[in-house]
C-alpha cells in the first residue's frame, strides 16, 4: 500500500480545523502521511495541531511564519515522503474513500494526476452546488483539447480536488508562487501540465467545500489589486504547448480574473464610494500588460466579450459595468 502525503495549510481556522483533521484521519485508506502547516497563525489552530499529533504517530505538525497558502503548502510538499500527494484547504471535509478511491485510479491508468468531484456547502451544511465529472482518462495533448472547457467547468483551476503524482511535481521542481495571491492554483496546475502524461477524472464527489461568509470572497483588500499585473505577467509566461490553446485559455482567464478581484475588493468594498471605485477600475484597465494578446471570443460568456470591448475602446465606465454583470451572473460560484 503506497503512501499519501495529505498537506493541509494552516491559518485561523480553529473553528473548522478539528472537523476537517478528523476528515482526514478517519479515511479507509490507512497509509498517510499527514503534514499540518501552521502559517503563522494567531488563534488556537496552533494548539489544535499539536493535541491531534500526540495521538496519531501518522500526523507531522510544521510552526512557521504567515507566508501565505502557496508558501504553506511548499513547506509540507519539501516534507512529504509518500508517493502521491493530496492538498486540503483546512476549513473544508473530504469524504471517507476519498483517498482510496483516488489511489485506486491513478495506479489503475497509471496517471499523473486524478481529479475529482466536490460539493459547495454553506455554514449550516447546506448544498449550494455539485461539480463532478464522467470518469474518463485524458492523454497530455486530449487534455490541452479540452482545457479551456475543464477551466470553465471549474475542474482544472484547484488544487483541493487532485491527486498528484509526486515524482512528476519532483521532476518539474515546480513550487507554488508564493507572488500569486489569488487563483494560484491554476496557475500551479498549468504549469504541471506540461509534465502530465495522463491526467483521469473519476465520477466520485470526494470533498466539502465551505462558501464562507466571512472568507476572502467577502473582503476587500485595495494591496490584492497590486496583484493583478503580477497575475497577468504569470499566466502570460505559462508555458502551454498548443500556442492556439494558450491564446484561448490566457483570454478567458485574465477577463475573468480581472473581474473577479475588481469584484471583491472594490465593488464589494462598503468603504469606497461609486466615485473612488470607477477611478480605481479605470486605473487597473489602463494598466492591464498584454492587451495586445486579448480579443474577441465569442465562447466567453457575453460579460466577457463586453469587457474585451470595453478594454479595447478604452472606456472604463462600460468596463465598470460589465465586471458589475459578471459579479450578477457569478454569485455563489467562485472560490474562497
């Protein structure tokens, strides 16, 4: 039985931390390795840590600085020893043959990475949304075939939801950029992408993902608009080998990722007045790198287009309006 190295990073989570450790520990799969990071973090999480590893000898605790969750997890993965890894954001559950069932697919079509199906709960346990998918396995350049429709669909862009070959991740000596604030994840699996030979979706739902109402999706920060050029700069220097797939993919994610971070630290942003927030959204269009590299693509949804538009006539108040539609239509479906 081949080991699991689970890496959950750690950061005030007391409240949810015990539930999902517990999630973890009491998996059927029983050869884990299980690596708790603690971030830094300022309440109780800490404590919770190092109470559980006195009674499980399969749970390592790891104290360390607050660097961020790309940071949280490089820490655990230059830890881990097992054959596969598997990264949990620690307010979340996984079910109990999650493991198991993972490991059986990833040894059974001899992958590099299996991705499966998770639920979207609110606070009280309530399903907002199911995402799984048909089982299938998807050779490198399928896999470039469809991975516009997977980023969409909201399979490919988390790490929460994979499996991971870990000598893959050795070979490519790839690491979370720790510059990336939001959407790391994405960029994280497609840079592994080009090591990936074989990449299987199971049709098993096989995590709880908790919408907080007190999570990033619901504060503003003005310092993570800072992050955007970084974000644009990153994606656009992703290597992706189908130069037509990455021209696809870099339109639809910045569009959306613009729209996004807009809309959680500025329109969402009680503190600001309409004034203060269209003379910010003004500034990050003009700003955006690569526009050159945008345009029309009539598979983006419509709030898309028009902010390409909007971008290209340089009128920021269309574009103001346009992220306000998109943040209509996305409500309830973007991550933490």
């Amino acid at each position: 039985m081949e080991k699991v190295s689970v890496i959950l990073p750690i950061y005030n989570v007391e409240k949810y931390l015990k539930n999902c450790i517990e999630s973890v520990r009491n998996q059927t799969y029983e050869n884990l390795e299980i690596i708790l990071v603690d971030d830094g973090s300022t309440d109780n999480s800490g404590k919770i840590c190092d109470e559980i590893a006195k009674s499980d000898e399969r749970v390592m605790v790891i104290h360390k600085q607050n660097g961020g969750l790309a940071a949280a997890r490089n820490t655990g993965y230059l830890e881990a020893t097992g054959t596969y890894l598997m990264y949990i954001d620690s307010d979340d559950i996984v079910k109990k043959d999650v493991v198991k069932n993972c490991v059986e697919a990833i040894g059974k079509e001899n992958s590099d990475v299996v991705i499966f199906g998770y639920e979207k709960v609110d606070e009280t346990g309530n399903i907002i949304e199911t995402c799984k998918w048909k089982k299938a396995t998807y050779t490198n350049e399928q896999m470039l075939g469809k991975l516009y429709d997977s980023i969409r669909e909201m399979s490919f862009g988390y790490a929460w939801n994979k499996l991971y070959r870990k000598s893959v991740i050795d070979e490519s000596k790839i690491l979370g950029d720790a510059k990336v604030i939001d959407r790391e994840d994405l960029i994280y699996n497609l840079e592994l992408l080009n090591y990936w030979k074989k990449i299987t979706y199971i049709d098993y739902v096989g995590y709880e993902y908790l919408q907080r109402s007190t999570s990033l999706l619901h504060n503003s920060n003005l310092a993570r608009l800072n992050g955007i050029e970084y974000f644009v700069e990153k994606i656009f220097d992703t290597e992706i080998k189908n130069n037509e797939v990455k021209k696809k993919v870099f339109n639809m994610v910045v569009l959306h990722y613009m729209a996004d971070a807009i809309t959680k630290n500025i329109i969402w942003n009680d503190d600001l007045s309409g004034r203060e927030k269209k003379k910010l959204v003004k500034k990050i269009m003009e700003r955006c790198s690569h526009q050159e590299e945008l345009y029309l693509d009539k598979d983006n949804p419509r709030y898309l287009q028009q902010m390409y538009k909007s971008i290209k006539s340089g009128r920021s108040g269309y574009f103001y309006w346009y992220v306000k539609l998109g943040d209509w239509k996305r409500k309830g479906t973007d991550g933490k």
